[in-house]
C-alpha cells in the first residue's frame, strides 16, 4: 500500500471544501476529540476564510467551554448550520445560535449516531420512536432550536398502526476523527481512547457519501503490529492520517491506561460527597436502585449518585452504564463526565443506543430544568439558550424507570440541614415546576402511554408522574407543603392521600456522623 495517507495537519484540513457537511466526535473533557484537527481547521479558516458555510454534525457536547472543540468552529462564515445534540461545551456556538446566525438544529444523541449506520448503508433514514412527543417531533418543534432552522430532520410515519419518527438521511462530505495508533497501511486503533463512541459509523457514512475521513493519531508503527481485532477502523475508509505525538486523551488527561481499558488498577473509593442540597438529592434517589439493575447516570446532580454509589462501596450490586458505549468501572464527573476508571467492557456508542431504546435499561437517573402539569420535563433550552439533550431522550424515553435529580428551585436558594431535617431560609428567585415548559425534552403522556415508572426528587419532596401529572407523594420533614411546595409552583400538584415524609437519614451529613 502506498503511505499517501499521512500528512500534516494543515494539508489534510485543506481536504475539506467550503459548503462540506463535516462530522465531530466528542463527549465533554476532550473525549475523543480530535483537538490538533480541530485546531488547524480554525486557523486555516483564520488565515484564508475556507473552510466555508459549513454544516457541522455531532451527537455529543465536545468542548471546554471556552475556546476548544466546537468552539473553534463558532466564527461567523465559518459555519451556517449546527446539527448538535448538546451544546453547552461551546458557549460561543450557543451564542450564535441565540443570535439567529446560525441555523440551530438538535438531533437526539443516540440518534445521531445511528444516523450515521443507516447514511453508511444508504438506507433510507432511521425509522424509531425516540423523539415522540417531545420537541423533536415534527408536530412540535421538529428539534429546531432557533427561528432560522428551516430544514426538516424528520417526518412522522405510520408503520403496522403505529406512530414512528423518520430522521431524513443527508449528505457527509468529510469529517475529524480521533484515533491512538495507525500503522503503514493507514489501519486505526482506538486502543487508547476512553470511548468508541461513534468512530466506525461516522467514518463509513462519510466514505460511502464519497467524503474524505481524516484521523488524528498519537503513533505510527510498521505494518504488523496491530492485531486484526485493534483495528476499529480499517485503512480502506480512511483518507488523511495526522501523527500528533503530544495527543492526550483529555484535557485533564495526558494518558492512563485504566480509562482507555488496557489496564485494571488498584483505587481509592472516593469520599462522601459533602452535604448539599445536592447530596439530598443524590440520597433520596440511590434508594431506587435495586441489586443487578443496568441503569445510567446523567450529568449533574445524576451522577452525584454514582459518586455516592461508589462512596458507599456498591458498584458492584448493579451494571452501570454510559452512553458513550463503556459498562462498569469507575465513573468519572464532573467535566470528566463520560470517562471510567476500570472499566467491565467498551462497546460502539450506535449499539449501546441500541440497547437502550430497545428497553434495555432499568434505571435512568437524569437531571432537568422545568417540570410542568403535564409532567414534562425540558432539559434541552433554558433560559433561551440551546443546551441540547445529548443522549436524554434516547435514556429518559425508553428506561423502565426515570428518576429526574434536581433541586426544587434555582438562583439563590438557601437552606439549613444536616441534623435530619430541612429548613428554607430562602427561596431561589428561579422556579422549575412550571405551568408549561420552554421546551418538552422528555413528555410526560408519552411516559403514561409506554407504562414508564417516573419520579421527579427534590431535596424539598417528591413526585410519582400518575396519570393526569405529576403527583406529590413525599414531603421533607421540616417542610410545609404548601408554603414550602405547592405555593412556590405554577401549577397545583395532585397530592397523595398517603404523602409521606422523606427519611430523616437522608438529611443528615454523614461526614459529620461518622
């Protein structure tokens, strides 16, 4: 084979032609990032204003919120259209979203990815139920974020007498991968990457659109090297190869065996989260959990419960699970969201969707913005702004079980705990339980039609979704009902004739007990 395929960042960027519909690949942290491919795709355009009116496709959040991934495509003639499924990693995106100068669409994460499959096999289109109902169905938004998205993405259909989604199939014409290791021939290994999320899929859609696949490695070898089963990407869909030897696998991770998989290492549990309202939060919803359940956890308040898990030293009672394709392990948080530690098994992100919208969760523990009388829940816009739901809809419309993690109110909120009560001493000026959401990420009737379990946990009371919206069903001991709950809402909840109070255990700071 001739080694035509390796070249420098600036030629294989040049590869790219104005109007190209361009995929990345990410989850948050620097996760798959192609970040020498990104960066060099700015400056070219900085230096020569190409390449032009772009239309970036992407499944997850890739950034820092500040100045990489999908912010260094944020330059106005740089892009016309954003087909991403989470947003706020790039402020900069958002802002040009919210201004108009961006066409600003949202695809479902999981979604996205499968997308990729059926443009690959040149299919005609992803037919699933994920999106019913919620601002992705044509019937609604039709996942349009901002008044300038025209375009359609889906159509509703009817199959055997049901309802279905039809996402349109489109045109890829290059994109921006991230690989560890190429040897001679151009084969790719994804060996030390913390994820596979959607490299294959991505890849194939854009070499059978006739696009041009451009990788970013951290190593060359000799031919050879690579066992068969290494190569996720093999030579014959690739087109340009970049060496970036300073390749990391994070922005807060140069490089540790035990997140990409190679290795197993001893570790630590992590401490106790400090008492918060958060920690509350985290306490109430644990109790949901049942040994061997396969459940994910969000981001945000969500994944408190992981840390929480893992405190405890419970891991191994259930199969926890990411979308980005990793089982078990570790999971890390924060702006490490996607990333574990001694991981059980990495799969490609396409299937893991697979799994989940085929039921396969137990548990989803997930996070919201809004909840309202219908018991939707809005994940995806607040406040104007493009957030995107990433994976959301795919877990929340199809797990068994959705515990949503959230604090009551928002924006200056005060509360005094700790001794097995709940006092509030203040009240946020933002409130959540509204009497409409800005935007249906998740619906409630949908939820009621496919026999979903839906709990909405507060640190201030609970909610069970029952027929006709959400219903109060546990008060925090210390609070009253209604100046505390049903007084601080937009709508008037249907409250429990055997309401509860919440256990006095989880209003106590273990730290502190211990």
């Amino acid at each position: 084979m001739k080694h035509g395929k390796f070249m420098t960042a600036a030629d294989a960027v040049a590869l790219i032609p104005d109007g190209a519909t361009i995929g990345l690949i990410g989850g948050g942290g620097g996760l798959c990032e192609a970040m020498c491919l990104h960066e060099a795709t700015e400056k070219r355009f900085l230096e020569t204003g190409h390449p032009a009116n772009m239309t970036l496709v992407h499944a997850l959040g890739i950034g820092n919120r500040k100045d990489t991934g999908i912010n260094r495509f944020a330059h106005k003639g740089m892009v016309r259209k954003v087909i991403g499924g989470h947003w706020p990693w790039s402020p900069r995106m958002q802002q040009m979203a919210a201004n108009n100068e961006i066409e600003a669409h949202v695809l479902p994460g999981g979604v996205a990815m499968q997308m990729m499959r059926e443009i690959a096999a040149k299919r005609p289109g992803l037919f699933t139920h994920v999106g019913l109902g919620t601002f992705i169905d044509p019937r609604i938004d039709g996942g349009r974020m901002n008044e300038a998205a025209r375009d359609p993405l889906c159509e509703l259909v009817e199959i055997g007498g049901k309802e279905y989604l039809r996402y349109l199939p489109f045109q890829m014409d290059a994109c921006l991968l991230k690989g560890s290791i190429a040897d001679d021939d151009g084969n790719i290994s994804l060996d030390e990457e913390p994820a596979n999320v959607d490299s294959y899929a991505m890849a194939a859609a854009v070499h059978n659109c006739g696009g041009k696949v451009i990788v970013q490695v951290r190593k060359r070898v000799a031919n050879g090297e690579l066992g068969a089963r290494q190569v996720r990407i093999p030579s014959a869909i690739v087109d340009a190869i970049v060496v970036d030897p300073g390749q990391t696998q994070g922005y807060e991770i140069g490089y540790d065996p035990a997140i990409s998989g190679e290795k197993r290492v001893e570790e630590d549990a992590p401490g106790i989260p400090p008492f918060t309202a958060r920690s509350i939060v985290a306490e109430r919803a644990r109790t949901e959990l049942f040994d061997g359940a396969v459940i994910n956890y969000g981001f945000g308040i969500p994944d408190q419960v992981a840390t929480l898990v893992a405190a405890l030293g419970e891991r191994e009672r259930y199969y926890q699970t990411i979308e980005h394709g990793t089982y078990g392990g570790t999971l890390l948080t924060g702006t490490l969201f996607g990333y574990a530690r001694n991981a059980t098994a990495m799969i490609d992100g396409p299937s893991q969707f697979d799994f989940y919208s085929g039921g396969g969760l137990d548990i989803a523990f997930l996070g919201f913005g809004q909840v309202d009388a219908a018991g939707n829940v809005n994940a995806s816009k607040l406040g104007g702004v493009p957030v995107g739901p990433g994976g959301f809809i795919d877990i929340a419309q199809n797990a068994r079980k959705v515990v949503f993690c959230g604090t009551f109110d928002a924006k200056g909120t005060d509360i005094s705990s700790g001794n097995g009560d709940l006092s509030i001493l203040r009240h946020g000026d933002v409130c959540k339980f509204v009497g409409k959401v800005d935007q249906i990420t998740f619906s409630g009737l949908q939820a009621v039609q496919q026999g979903q379990e839906i709990l909405y946990v507060t640190e201030r009371c609970v909610f069970r979704l029952g027929p006709d919206g959400p219903v109060l069903t546990e008060i925090a001991p210390g609070i009253d009902v209604q100046a505390d709950v049903v007084g601080r809402m937009e709508f008037t909840p249907v409250i429990s004739p055997e309401l509860k109070t919440m256990d006095a255990a989880f209003f106590k700071d273990r730290v502190k007990a211990a």
